[in-house]
C-alpha cells in the first residue's frame, strides 16, 4: 500500500526511530510500511496520522489505492 509516511516524516524533521517511539512500534516497522512491505493496522495508521495531523484516507493515499486495486481487479478478467 503507498502512504505517505516518509515524505511527512521528513518534512518534519524527523528521524524514522523518533516516529517509531511517538507510535509505539519499532524503526523496522516503520521502515517496512514506508517501504510498501508492510501495510499498517488501522490503529497504528490512525496513531500516525495524529502525529502529522491528518486523516487516515490522506496519510494511506486511500482513494489512489483503491482505484490501483480496482485496475489490477479489471486486468485480472
């Protein structure tokens, strides 16, 4: 899933281990979600969302990912 995550963090100036303690999680996890490796719970999306102040459809790129899926879903017919 594409976020949005690396580009917030680093325009606040923030390392990916300062993210990892103001969420809870470890640096890998972070760095696994801004990677695409890892898609993030609801619960830790929203915990991260509020540390940027912004939504979670924003901090997800929800609607963009939802029109990717539906591409994909059409190709696979």
């Amino acid at each position: 899933m594409k976020t949005i995550i690396k580009e917030l963090r680093t325009a606040a100036g923030l390392t990916q281990q300062q993210l990892a303690n103001r969420v809870q999680v470890t640096v890998r996890t972070i760095n696994s979600i801004e990677r695409g490796e890892y898609n993030p719970s609801l619960v830790l999306a929203y915990k991260i969302a509020r540390v940027f102040h912004t939504t979670v459809e924003e901090l997800c790129c929800l609607q963009e990912n939802v029109e990717m899926e539906e591409i994909q879903h059409e190709n696979q017919k």
